[in-house]
C-alpha cells in the first residue's frame, strides 16, 4: 500500500477544498441565474398585462411602457414629463387622491383600489385596478411613485349592459305582475261571468255558444296558471328574493296544470310523490319538457309519460320524439342556443329557463337519449 507524504497529503485536501469551492459557486451562480430568469419572466409578464408608469417625487411620469400607452392612447414623447392628470377623469375626489397619497408617502404602504376611472387621451373613460408604491432614496427622501395597472374596462362594460338589462326585466317584471293581472283575473274573468249571465239557456243552444264560452272559460283557467307562474318567475328578479315552497302532492298539481290545454290526452301522468315546490314554477318547468318532447317529435302517436324511479330518487319524463344526449342536452340548455337542424320555430329559451327553475329548488337534471326519444330525469332528493 502507498501512503501519501506530508505535502501531497496536503495538495489533495487543496484539490478536494477547491473542488467543493467550485461546485458551490456554481450552485449558487446557477441559483442566482434561475433568480434573475425568474425575475425577468415576470418582469416581461407584468410589462405584458399591465399598464406601467414610473413618475418623479412632484407626479411628472417618466416612463409608461407600450400598454400604458395603447390604453391611454397617448406616444411615449406626449407623456414624458407631464403630470400623471394626463389620465385623470376627474371622476374621483380629491379626499381620493389625498388619501392614496397619504397612503403610500405617509404611511408607506402600497395603495390599492379595485376600480380608478380613468380618461383616455379621445376623452374615452377606461377602468383599471390600480397598485401604487412611492420610492425613496437611501435618506428616505421620496423620489417617485411606480403605478401598476390592469384594465378591466370589458368586465365594467359587461357589468354595466347587465345592470341596464336588469333594469328593462325589472320593469317587464313589474308590467307583469300589475298591470296584466287587472286583465287576466279581473276584467276578462267579470266580462265571462257577465256575459254567462246575460244569455239565455235557449240563446246558448240555438247559437251553439256552449262549446266557444268552455274554451273561453278553459283557456282563461290555463291563462291564470300560465300568469301565476310568470309572476312567481319575476319576483325572483327582486334583490334577495326566496322561493317559496309548499309541500305539494305533485301528481295532483301536475294534471290540474295540464287538464285545460290542448295536448292533455297525450301526457300520462303515474303517481308522483309529494315534495316542496312553488306549485307554479314547478308546473311551469315540467310543461316545458312536456311541450318539447310533444314539438320535437315525428311519431304518428306522440305520448310523454310522467312516473317517479324510487331507486334514482327522481322525477322521469319520458317522451318517444327524436331524442337528445347529455351532450346534447347541455349545449341546447344555454340561452338562445338552438338545433341549427330543427325545422321548428324557437326562442332558444325555453330549456334554459326550464333548467334554472329547477336547480332554484335544488333538483338536479339530466338527461338520455333512449332507443325511442328521450328521458329526462329530475332528482328531487
């Protein structure tokens, strides 16, 4: 065996110290480049989705990167050195401004605030949600501000179309449920009863007016449901509205719904549960599936069978029309979407109103294509 002297001994362990020296600092040269690749991915993520503005310790901008100045519509040259007013709408007070500035020179802190409404250089107004930090020196003199944005211009001008839409159905919703009732369940209603008084058992049998005054009469009673149900649907518009819920045999409600209208004879109805439902929403909801699986349907005996599987838990609606999948089922379920192959006419809102009154309850639908039309099946518990 050949042992080492003194010196060798020595410049091995040199060796072995300088080796691990080096393997360190590459470690930490490497760690300290992954640092800087970090710092530069987010760098150019933030100078990509947000607007970004430097400004002196007196507010004249020194810098806005490319998206500062596409939303603002101004050149790097028209900005630099002017007072950060350049963007300002003057839609926020001046208590707003004192208490951003306060914020982040006094207190030193970075002020935030999720909407600044600010104006473009067309005189445009634009939304943003605004981060500001003052910088200071190593004396702790304040030498500027940095300013981070990200636009939310499209998300207020949705909120603001929804809100001028709500307003419109708020309205609808209140001609609905005022001024059509007087007709519906006064005046109409009187006006039958009047003239159900004023003809004579003879005037009725020589006209042959008994069959026209029962459909009036039916189709008045089918009216006051379809109405009543509208009305419930409304008052859900209502800021914290509930569902009022009553405990309800649902077969019984179901066919008194369905016993004025016309496609009754082809709905077989078996024994359903009793549950919590508004009666009229309810019915509301069904009939719609009841009237699609009678519409979209070429059979020459078109039926809907209505029965409750206890193992499933659910209310089935079976029809022997063309048939949807879940698939299906779940596109046509969305607002205004309709089968482009359908030859009938639609509003593309039927099943999508169908299916929100359903989960207000609390049901959860579903739906399958059978060898012979479609079941829907409505879980209740």
């Amino acid at each position: 065996m050949k042992y080492l002297g003194t010196k060798s001994l020595w410049h091995y362990f040199k060796y072995i110290a300088s080796a691990c020296y080096r393997s360190q600092l590459k470690a930490q040269k490497d760690k300290e480049q992954k640092t800087l690749n970090d710092l530069i991915l987010k760098d150019n993520l933030l100078e990509e989705t947000s607007l970004i503005s430097r400004a002196d310790s007196k507010g004249k901008i020194t810098y806005a990167n490319d998206k500062f100045l596409e939303v603002a519509g101004y050149t790097l040259e028209e900005c630099v050195n002017k007072d950060h007013n350049l963007v300002n709408s003057n839609f926020h007070s001046k208590e707003f401004w004192q208490d951003m500035y306060r914020t982040v020179v006094k207190e030193r802190k970075i002020w935030h605030h999720p909407c600044v409404v600010n104006k473009n250089k067309q005189g445009e107004l634009y939304f943003v949600k605004s981060w500001i930090q003052a910088e200071f020196d190593l004396k702790g003199n304040l030498v500027g501000f940095i300013s981070i944005r990200q636009d939310i211009t499209d998300l207020i001008q949705q909120q603001q179309e929804i809100e001028k839409k709500n307003s419109y159905l708020e309205h609808a919703a209140k001609i609905l449920r005022h001024d059509m009732h007087s007709g519906i369940n006064t005046y109409i209603p009187r006006g039958i009863s009047s003239l159900k008084r004023r003809i004579s058992e003879e005037i009725l049998n020589e006209c042959k007016l008994s069959a026209p005054l029962k459909m009036l009469e039916d189709g008045l009673s089918h009216t006051q449901k379809v109405y009543k149900g509208v009305y419930e649907f409304t008052n859900l518009v209502k800021q914290d509205a509930k569902l009022v819920k009553e405990l309800k045999n649902l077969s019984y409600i179901l066919d008194d719904y369905l016993s004025k209208t016309s496609y009754y004879r082809s709905v077989i109805i078996e024994p359903l549960p009793e549950e919590e439902v508004n009666e009229s929403l309810f019915c509301t909801a069904l009939d719609n599936l009841i009237r699609n699986g009678l519409k979209y349907n070429d059979s020459d005996t078109k039926m809907v069978k209505i029965y409750y599987d206890k193992d499933l838990k659910s209310i089935i609606i079976e029809d022997n029309g063309r048939g949807i999948t879940q698939e299906q089922f779940e596109e046509l379920r969305k607002p205004y979407v309709r089968n482009d192959k359908q030859k009938e006419s639609g509003s593309g809102l039927g099943l999508n109103i169908c299916c929100a009154i359903l989960e207000e309850h609390g049901f959860k639908v579903k739906c399958e294509k059978i060898e012979r039309g479609t079941k829907f099946k409505i879980q209740i518990k």
